[in-house]
C-alpha cells in the first residue's frame, strides 16, 4: 500500500476525506491537485464532494483536460467531471456577478452545454460585492507608511470578511429574500457613506469584475438593478446545506477539501501587509460546515508545495530570494505570473524553516511535491536552517525577524526531467528525486505522497 492510500484511511479519522492545503504562499497546484484526487474517486464512488470553505474571488486555481485550460477563481476544481459535487461553503465570501460569469466562462472553455458538476451554494455564505472593493481600493488610495492596504488584490474579500466580524454581513440567502432590496440599499447607503469619509464617491469608483474586466460601482440603482439580474440564474444554485453535509458526512462519499490561498497567507501565520482574511488552514473547515465536520476528523492533510523553488507575491522580503538571473529563467518557465490578477512573482529557494512552522501550524501531515519537472543543469539548492549573529533561530511571521536572519543551504544533485516524466511508478524515479523527497520530509515530519511533474491530470507518480 502507497503512502497515498495510507493516508486516506487513517486510524479513527473519516476514511477518503482529504484536505488540499496550501503549504506556503499559495499558487503551489492545489486545484490541479484537487482535480485529480476528485478524478482517483470517482473511479470507485459514484460521487464526491468538493468542498470550498475560505476565499473568494482572489482565489486562482487553474485547471486542464484535454489540452484546454481555465484559471478557477470562487468554483472548485472538481467541476469538469460528472459524479462531483462542488460546494462553497459558509465560510467563502461569494461575488454573485462573478460567479454566474465564471461558470459561463467554463462553458465557453470546455464547450459544454451544461457544467458536469453539480453546484451547490450554502445559503450561509456571505457576498461580496462592488461596494467591498470600491472600499477596498478607498482605503488603497488612503493608504500612508502605517496604514497600508497595498497588498489587497482588489476584490473587495476583507471587507467581506469585516462586514461578519462586523455583525451585519450580507448572505447568500439575503440575496434571495422577499426584502432583498431594502437589504442590499441599507448596505450600500452605508459604504457609500463610508467612502465618502475617505473623499471618494463610491459610484464613480471602477471596479475589477470577472477576467480583471473594469466596471463603475453606479448609483444605489444601478447597483441594485445589477445584483436583481443575478437572482433568478443564482436561486437553482443555493441551499440550506446542513442537513446535506450531515448525511453525506456519515456516508462513504469521498470529500476533498480545497482550501484557497495558503498558510503563510493567513493573518495569523503570515507576514504582513501579505495576508489575507479568510482561514487557510485545517480549522477553518470546521467553522464553514458549522461544526458538522470537525476538521480533526478529516483522514489526509496534504500541504501542496512546488518542489524546487517557492513563489511570493507582495511587498514581503524573504531571505531566500533567487538571484534575478535564476528567477527570470525560473518565472518563465513555469509561467509563474497570478492567475487573478497576472503579477510577476517574486521567486525563492525552498525555506525548510518556514515550511516546517507552516507545517506544524496548519496542521499539515502530508506533502505533494509539484512543479518537480522545475529543474536545470545547476544543483537545486534549500534554505535549512536560519542564522543571526551565528546563532540558529526558528522562523516567526513578523518581517523584523526575518530582515535580520542569513539563510544556510544545502544542494541537491539536480535529476532528467525527461525522465521523471516518463517514470510510471514510484519505485522507477531516480535516486535523487528520492534524495530530496525524503529529505524534505524528513525535516518537516510529515509523509510524502505524490509529485508532479505537469498540469494535466495524468502528471503525477504516487508515492
């Protein structure tokens, strides 16, 4: 039995339920991963469930099949294949506009009549709207050196997320009641008021919609009459969705679930301004399914990672940053520009260091190693450990502690792409992919399972 298939069935743990985690700053294959795993079930389950507990609109997981590929932002990755039920759950903030033009946007890309997938929507899932980014970008134009909103993506997800903390957030079902529009026009009498505050006027604000397509916030009617056009189309999409979660959970369906951006993006274990406001880690899941699930209970926890290298967007410095020369080959090879919103990334040496606190945090007990075809003639080189003043000190989320460390490395003897690809089995790979696997594992105390070695669903070796 492989790692793999250990992993699924887990001494009192909920057999075939998997977390997709991101192990470090996002953008490592999750949706490629979460594919594929919704693929391996449904070869012996009859259906799966795909579940999206955190993020919104800026999230960007990209998918393939059959030569064609779409970069996925508020759907989850299970949607090309027919058995599959993809969830957005309570804990996602939802652009209804966005979505309805997503899920065309998938129709469009893979010629389908209808998508193959069931959707469903919990009816507890908070919306984002214009008004949230217009506010966003207000506080982007208000921004000074101690108050700095630089890192938002422009999709409006922390004032969503505020709105709950708030204690008037706008639902999904909101949307859908007899009274929507007294709803909805309270809100936005409220954030045009608040812009307002910031000397912007929130109708003249234009804000990013679907595809980075610009677009005016408009007067209270406008905005109105815009969310009126989305009811009809988003009503056969949501659901109360406790009872259904219940008894899917309590049967022997598979759950795959996908979270959006990554650990190090998380306001508690990331570095600010670059981080975001929803939970990218394992607990997370246990709010968004109201308690019905206890994410301690889900069997696999694969933190997904690229293998050779580690990829950051942001106002972030890490220690471990490439040289120009070896990041630019890197960053086009690998196509490493944001699926949302299209920035270059900056590109580092994988940090051990950081990866274990992630690890640990999150609550990570497996690692994917994807993007292992990212290799050159040179050795591939890790940060192991951390130096300041020639003492060893640990990772900490804080940029002052990070500015003053010195990164020690190791190398790798580097292996043939070709022939990786053409490796079928585990036990086939070269000796120095092993070497490097184990290592890495070794030093994070968690199990490989997979690599990856491409973007289509067949590029993969379990391990």
């Amino acid at each position: 039995m492989t790692n793999f298939e250990k992993s699924l069935s887990k001494k009192n743990r909920r057999k075939n339920s998997v977390a997709v985690i991101g192990a470090i700053f996002g953008d490592e294959g999750k949706g490629r991963i979460t594919d594929e795993l919704t693929s391996y079930f449904l070869k012996n389950f009859k259906k799966v469930i795909v579940y999206r507990d955190n993020g919104g609109a800026n999230a960007g997981h990209t998918i393939s099949m059959n030569g064609k590929k779409i970069g996925l932002h508020q759907i989850g990755s299970g949607i090309l294949q027919k058995g599959c039920v993809v969830v957005l759950g309570k804990g996602m903030v939802i652009h209804p506009i966005d979505l309805l033009a997503e899920i065309e946007e998938v129709k469009k890309v893979f010629e389908f009549k209808t998508i193959p997938s069931k959707i469903m929507i919990d009816e507890m899932a908070v919306l984002n709207l214009d008004t949230h980014r217009a506010f966003e970008l207000a506080l982007k134009n208000r921004s000074t050196k101690t108050l700095s909103s630089q890192a938002a993506t422009g999709r409006g997800i922390s004032p969503s997320y505020a709105d709950v903390i708030y204690r008037f957030p706008i639902r999904m079902r909101d949307l859908l009641a007899k009274d929507w529009k007294i709803i909805l026009e309270e809100h936005y009498d409220m954030y045009t008021e608040w812009i307002s505050g910031m000397g912007m006027d929130c109708s003249q604000i234009s804000v990013k919609r679907f595809n980075g397509k610009e677009e005016l916030v408009g007067d209270k009617d406008i905005f109105i009459h815009n969310l009126g056009k989305c009811r009809e189309s988003l009503s056969k999409y949501v659901f109360p969705l406790s009872e259904f979660i219940k008894k899917e959970w309590n049967s022997d369906t598979p759950f795959i679930f996908e979270k959006a951006q990554a650990v190090g993006l998380d306001a508690r274990w990331g570095i600010y301004p670059d981080v975001t406001a929803s939970n990218c880690c394992l607990d997370g899941i246990t709010s968004s399914t109201q308690g019905i699930i206890n994410a301690n209970d889900i069997s696999a926890r694969f933190g997904i990672i690229k293998s050779t290298y580690t990829s950051s967007v942001g106002k972030r410095w890490l220690p471990t940053f490439m040289e120009e020369k070896y990041a630019k080959e890197l960053r086009d090879d690998a196509n490493e520009y944001g699926t949302t919103t299209g920035r270059p990334r900056d590109i580092a040496y994988l940090d051990l260091e950081m990866l274990s606190y992630f690890c640990k945090v999150s609550g990570i007990e497996e690692l994917v190693f994807t993007h292992m075809d990212i290799v050159y003639d040179r050795d591939v080189k890790i940060c192991t450990k951390y130096l300041k003043d020639g003492i060893k000190v640990s990772y900490m989320p804080d940029q002052k502690h990070i500015d003053g460390v010195i990164p020690e490395y190791k190398n790798f003897h580097t292996w043939d792409r070709s022939l990786l690809k053409n490796s079928k089995r585990y036990s086939n790979v070269q000796k120095e992919v092993k070497d490097f696997v184990n290592y890495i594992s070794n030093k994070t105390s968690t199990t490989p399972v997979m690599i990856t070695f491409g973007p289509d669903r067949n590029d993969s070796i379990l391990i």
